[in-house]
C-alpha cells in the first residue's frame, strides 16, 4: 500500500514491524482505537478469532457513521458475522475480506483479496 502512495496508518504488537512501517511512510498509532478514531476504513489482519475479538472491543467504542472495518483475520464465518453485526449497529459497514497467497505474495502486492459486502461498501472500499 506504501508503494502505492496510500496514506497507510499502522498498529500492531510488533514495535519492529511497526518501525519498518513508519520508516516507509506510515504513520504509527498507540492501539486499535485510536486507528478506528483517525481512520475511515481499518484492516485487521490477526491470527485468531480471539484475537478478533480483543481487537473489535477496542475499537467498537469508535465506531460509527462513515467507518469502515476490513476483517483479513484468520477466524470463522460465525465470528465475523458476529463482529460484523456489531458493527453493523453502531452504524458502521463490515466486509469480509479474505485473501489468498500468503504472506510471501502479500509482500511483493500480489495477493488476491475477496470483498463480502454490500455493493455501496465496496464501492467506498475502493478508494483506499
């Protein structure tokens, strides 16, 4: 996305890979709420429903109108449907975002991302 000129905001547990991040261009954030408070769409890309779900509570106090959340994570079709409907209520639009071809394609920008939503979202989705 740096690459690409995308304004890109960042967080992650790894200050190292958030470091790489900030050294290209990014901007850092101290944790998920703030992303979703200083950013229209935000991507999480994590390793576990659980983790999923740490995240979401953090950041659904930030939700609303405008707000976008982009779930890349490893979990099932149950728990981001769950956390799709939350922020669902809170005004916000979900989409399901799974990808395919890893993190060896993701790190050269080939990868290929599936988008579940409605078409008004996707559209908006489009200009990140």
């Amino acid at each position: 996305m740096l690459r690409n000129g995308i304004d890109l905001t960042v967080h992650d547990l790894s200050p190292e890979l958030v470091d790489a991040c900030v050294d290209k261009g990014a901007k850092a954030v101290e944790g998920p709420a703030q992303l979703m408070q200083d950013c229209d769409a935000v991507i999480t890309c994590l390793p576990s429903p659980a983790a999923s779900d740490a995240v979401m509570q953090e950041m659904l106090p930030e939700v609303g109108p405008g707000k976008i959340w982009m779930e890349m994570s490893t979990t099932d079709e149950a728990e981001a449907k769950r956390l799709g409907e939350l922020v669902l209520e809170r005004g916000g639009a979900a989409v399901d975002c799974p990808v395919s071809g890893g993190c060896h394609r993701a790190a050269t920008g080939n990868i290929s991302i599936f988008a579940g939503c409605d078409r008004e979202t996707f559209e908006r989705t489009c200009r990140f």
